[in-house]
C-alpha cells in the first residue's frame, strides 16, 4: 500500500511554498472556511482552557446531549448515547470504515480523503459517478450492478457513502434520489454514512433537504464537525449520529478510537457543546457565512463560465466543479499545472476526486477569497456586497485575465503576461 500526503493538503503547502517565495498565486485550492472565530467560541474556549484530563472516549456528556439537541431540532430525534464524538469528522469517518468492515461505495467524484482512508484500512473502494445535475451520491441507477459484481467476486461490500451538500461539486442530490439509495441500501443490506458536514452552509435555505437518515434511520450514521459552518477547522472535533439500535456498532467504534485518540481534546469539547446549542449569534454568523459563500461562489462561476466552462451551479458550502475539456488542454492534470504554472491560479485535479485523469475537471474553493486579514475576512462577513470590497474585487479580476489568458492561449493567440502575473503582494 502506497500512503502519500492529501491532495489538498500537499496542494495547501506547495501554494504557501510558491507565495513565500514571491509569487502571486490565487489559492483555489483548500478547503478552508476562510473565516474568523467567534468571539463566543474563543471565550469559551479560554474558559475551559484548564481542563486537562482525559474524559470519555465517546465524548463528553455535555457535548454528546447538545449534538443530540442539534439533529433533534433538524428533525431526527436523537439518544445521545448513541452520539460519538472524535478529533475531527475527519477521524470519526476513518474509525467507521474500521469499525463496520467490507468494501465501500462511494460517488465519483467524491472528496479525496474517503477512498484514501478506504485504502488506509484494507478496503477496496467501488466508485459509481452520481446522478447527472447531483453529486455527492452514487447513481443508485448504477450502484446495484457495481455491488452485486463484487459479491460475486468474493467481495464484502458492507457501506455506502454519501455527503450532502458535496465536496467537490457543492450540488446536493436531491429528495428523490436520496430516497432511491435508501430503497437500494434496504434491498443489498448497506449501511449508509452520510457525511453532513455542509448541512448548514446551503446556500438556498429553502432548498429541499433530505438525509438519509430521515427514511432509514435504522441503517444511516451521520458525521458532522465545525470545521466548515463554524470555521473551526484547526480546532479539530466531530461528532456521529449512530443508527436506531447502533450500540453494537457504537462498541466497535470506541474500541477504534480508544486505540486512536482516546478522547476528544476536553476544552474544545467545552465549545462546541455552545455551539451545537444553535445560539443566537452563532445562528446568526452562520447565516452571514453561508451568503457570502454562496455569493462569492457564484461570481467565480461566472467567471469561468465567461469562458466557456461548463459549471454545476453551486447550492452548498463553498466549491466548484468546472469543466474545461472545451479547451483541449488536456486532462486535469495537465490543466491544473497550466492554472498554476502559466497564469497564477491554483486549484484541484479532477483526478483527485476519483474523477477520469483525462477530463479536464478541476475543484475551486472560493473561501480564501475573502481576505488575508481578521479585519479583511470580517468586512467581507458584514458587507451588503462583498463582491465590491477592493480586496475581494481585485481577487476577482485576477482570475478573469488568468481564465481569459487560458482561453486564448487554446485559441492561439500570442499573450504579454498581464501585469498581476508579475510577482506581487497578494490578498487571499
């Protein structure tokens, strides 16, 4: 088994690494929230700050009762004993796929980590493309066939993964799709993990949103963190919804995360059982948080769609999935080192996502747009129009002339590299 750093980490520092050395590189590359803690989150953060025991492994109880709270207001009631909390949603995932066994399905594209860990553990990921117009979901259309051939060839295929809204496509599949996968999971006797740690950030509140959980409550763990509503990433917790009846699951799970983590870190547990309570002013900035998401993600489409880009729009958090096979440069690959190499701009291959190497399929993040400053990032929360802030406005027009330049380079034209590709000081 051959282990290599995440796409989007190693992306993350390979970026860092070009900026430090003076050149301008628009990072579309990481998920990041982009965005300042809450003052609320930090006091109570330096409240708890001497809580230095380990606590239980699945998390304390106050954290475990809040989570509960937080699915039973989203309607799924919710027994906190069978809530597990973890470093991460990131870890919880992993300690799943241990704890349940078998092969996995998963959505193609589908984020980089989840065939990743697949692998980590000795399963063999099954990649089934999603619905046309959806993502983060496999095709159940096309998953029976694909779990069926690999029973048939010995296989045990005990799970399906799905993450609504998705990464890397911020499409959410839709009501009835969900309800054809949960048909599915009931007829071959998979478990389903829906990953919802975009729940919060979508972009249409209206937008109709079913988990599985919802229709298969019996079969359905939910994972869920604070890393993307909260921007909370660096501080590193998530909790899991087991099913109804999961406690024999719920054993297995902290038996894997006793060996692992042991215990989630005590004082971040303290804040984010606050902040699994919906208060007011943290409701209120995830609000903020989820229309300048939305907004600044929709004037990137624009932009590539200028182009000629073929781009879902975007319904949740803060990703896009163009594709620029119109232009014939080649695969992503091939595209992704064209963006960064020739016109400044960095962003994912297709291929990490367990897409097709030679599509030219690309993921942008748009959250570090926002600025490279608290004070920058916090404008660009409370302005009425983001898109108009100098910061976020110059980071715009930066990837109009290097998408531009893209384009006509396909077309043959000669270029002058625009001013911004000179080395220069960047914002975001």
């Amino acid at each position: 088994m051959s282990v290599t750093l995440s796409a989007t980490l190693a992306a993350n520092e390979d970026i860092e690494r070009r900026r430090r050395a003076g050149e301008r590189v628009l990072h579309l590359a990481f998920g990041e929230a982009g965005l300042p803690v809450h003052p609320a989150l930090r006091d109570k953060l330096a409240a708890a700050s001497e809580r230095n025991g380990y606590g239980p492994v699945a998390g304390a109880a106050g954290l475990r009762t809040a989570a509960a709270g937080y699915w039973t207001r989203r309607g799924l009631p919710t027994d906190p004993d069978l809530v597990v909390s973890g470093p991460g949603s990131k870890s919880l995932l992993y300690a799943l796929l241990l704890a349940i066994g078998g092969d996995v399905v998963l959505p193609m594209p589908s984020w980089v980590s989840y065939a990743a860990q697949a692998d980590l553990v000795g399963s063999r990921p099954i990649l089934v493309p999603a619905p046309p117009g959806e993502g983060g979901v496999p095709d159940p259309d096309l998953v029976a066939a694909e779990v069926r051939r690999a029973r048939a060839q010995g296989r045990t295929v005990s799970s399906v993964l799905v993450t609504l809204p998705d990464n890397p496509t911020g499409r959410l599949a839709t009501p009835e799709t969900i309800g054809r996968l949960v048909r599915l999971a009931r007829e071959l006797d998979l478990m389903i993990i829906s990953d919802e740690i975009y729940r919060d950030l979508m972009h249409d509140a209206a937008l109709p949103y079913t988990s599985p959980a919802d229709l298969a409550p019996e079969r359905t763990i939910i994972t869920t963190g604070l890393s993307k509503s909260l921007a909370l990433g660096g501080w590193r917790i998530g909790v899991a919804r087991l099913p109804e009846g999961g406690h024999a699951l719920r054993r297995k799970l902290l038996a894997v995360a006793s060996e692992i983590w042991s215990a989630p870190a005590a004082p971040v547990q303290e804040a984010a059982a606050y902040a699994f309570g919906d208060p007011s002013e943290l409701t209120e900035r995830i609000a903020r948080s989820r229309l300048l998401h939305g907004t600044v993600a929709r004037a990137v489409r624009d932009r590539f769609v200028e182009i000629g880009a073929d781009v879902p729009m975007p319904q949740g958090g803060f990703y896009l999935y163009p594709d620029l096979s119109h232009l014939r440069l080649g695969g992503s690959a091939d595209i992704t080192k064209i963006l960064l190499e020739e016109h400044g701009i960095g962003v994912l291959p297709g291929h990490a996502f367990g897409d097709d190497h030679a599509a030219a399929r690309v993921r942008v993040a748009v959250s570090l747009l926002y600025g490279d400053t608290t004070e920058e990032r916090l404008a660009a929360l409370t302005s009425s129009d983001p898109l108009q802030l100098p910061w976020i406005a110059d980071n715009l027009n930066y990837l109009s002339m290097g998408l531009k330049e893209l384009s006509l380079v396909r077309h043959g034209a000669v270029l002058e590299r625009h001013p911004a590709l000179v080395p220069a000081p960047c914002h975001g």
